[in-house]
C-alpha cells in the first residue's frame, strides 16, 4: 500500500525552485551538514568509484577525488544547475547496485516516505557501499515553534514540519537494512534580531511548510508570534534558535563486514569485570 503524502511534492518543488536563485545567502546549515558528512568520509579508508548525491542543491558536495558523480534534486532549478537529475528521494529513477557511495544532506525531513527513501538508497548501493546523510532533527526551531503557539493558542494548526529524533532515525537505518547503522546529532545555535529574519532564512533554504495541510498565517496572528519570538531575546536583543543535525552513517550488506556478537555469547561476566575494578 502507498503510503500517504503528508508533505506536498509540487509545493515542495516550488520552494526549491523559488530558493534557488539566492540559496548561497541562507547556505550555513547544509554547509554544516556538509562538514559534518566530509569529517565522516575522512574518517573511511576504501575509495569510492560511482557516488550519488540526493538533494544536491547547489552541489557544493565535492565527490572523492577520481569518482564520477550523478546529482538528484527535488527541485528542478537546483537538478538543472547541477548538471543532474530532477526527481524525489522515494521514487529514485536509478537502478539497483549503482553506486558505492550515496550521500544525501539537508532533504530527507521533508520526505513523504522516509523508510522508503531509505529503503531505495540501500537498493542503489553496491555490497559494502556507504551511506552518509544529515537532515535536521527533532528539538530544532523550539523559539519559533512556541511563538507559533502562543500566537495561535485558541485555535492551533500545523506550521511546523514533524521532526526524527536520533533514536528513531537509527531504527529507521535498521529497517531499511543497513548493515553498522549509526546515527548521532549535533546542536548550531544561531542568533537571529527577529522572527522575520528567522523566516527570511527558511524561505532562502527552502525549508517553509510544505505540509500537504497548510493554512495561511494572519497577520496579527504573525504580530503576536514576532513578540513572543522577541521577549525570548538574549540582553544583546538577538534570540538564539536551535538546529539539531542529525547525521546517518550505514553500510549496504556484504559478507565480509564485521558482525555484532551473538547474544549471550560473552565469555567474561561484566559483574565479575565490575567487582575486579572496585577491588
């Protein structure tokens, strides 16, 4: 069974396509993202011939040196600058065992299937291929959120996209048959003069609601949300909001990775270990 969209393919495009011309002025998150996926593949010692970028934007990921790299967008303006291919990251219109690298940073919260998302980027990887993504996370935009709630207190609707936390990102990675899955966050704090400059950067990095449900936010309901936004100031009149990145390391299956140890296959008692260090 399909599962149902909950966020909006075409408004989704548009924003993108919209953000495009100026995305490198609201750039800094997917820039951390990025550094963050760059430290990860340092840290890897096999090469990577046949690498996929998913949600490339401005393709400023720069492929290991020697690999040759294919680009998928969401958003046409992006693909096409990017010399790649337009498409969404749960219908991939690439085939299975294609690449041994897929990297995919700053798309994957707004994705309708996630799981299936997932799912596909393991189906393109060869064995032993690596999977390096970043999106962000759940306790991201608290300010903005409760300024949206105290705005909106009588009658309350979703303006916020639904966030992963890390934990259930790991189990996400799981299911989609991952092999050495790992997930970890990180926090950027940054500190904005008012809501409307907050706002300002979402547009400019394509992350406004794109919710399939959306309702337009009246404008004295948008009044009360830049003053609770603004009675969250710091003295130096800025309020700090909070990105949670979280980063997604998984390996397509092969025969000769290492393995966790079969339960209850110890051969040393972690009570006995314990006592020996009190001893």
């Amino acid at each position: 069974m399909q599962p149902v969209d909950i966020f909006d393919r075409s408004a989704r495009r548009r924003h993108r396509d919209r953000a495009a011309p100026r995305y490198a002025a609201h750039d800094f998150l997917r820039a951390a993202m990025l550094d963050g996926i760059a430290d990860r593949l340092a840290a890897v010692t096999r090469t990577f011939a046949d690498v996929l970028d998913v949600g490339t934007f401005d393709a400023a990921f720069a492929p290991p040196p020697g690999a040759r790299i294919a680009r998928l967008d969401p958003g046409f303006a992006f693909a096409r600058a990017a010399g790649g291919v337009h498409g969404d990251e749960d219908r991939l219109p690439f085939a299975d065992h294609s690449f041994d690298l897929v990297v995919a940073a700053g798309t994957l919260d707004s994705v309708s299937d996630l799981p299936g998302a997932l799912a596909l980027i393991r189906r393109t990887l060869r064995a032993d291929g690596l999977f390096l993504g970043a999106f962000v996370g759940s306790n991201s935009l608290p300010q903005l959120r409760g300024a949206l709630r105290a705005a909106e207190s009588e009658r309350p609707v979703a303006r916020c996209h639904p966030l992963v936390d890390v934990r259930s990102a790991g189990d996400l990675l799981l299911r989609a048959g991952f092999a050495l899955p790992v997930a970890d966050v990180e926090t950027l704090s940054v500190g904005y003069p008012g809501i409307g400059r907050l706002l300002e950067d979402l547009r400019g990095m394509a992350a406004g609601n794109v919710l399939v449900e959306r309702h337009p936010l009246r404008r004295d309901a948008l009044a009360r949300a830049a003053a609770a936004f603004a009675a969250a100031a710091d003295d130096d009149g800025r309020t700090r909001e909070r990105f949670d990145i979280v980063f997604l390391t998984g390996w397509s299956p092969a025969p000769d990775q290492p393995r966790p140890a079969r339960r209850g296959s110890a051969t040393a008692s972690l009570a006995d270990a314990l006592r020996a260090a009190r001893d």
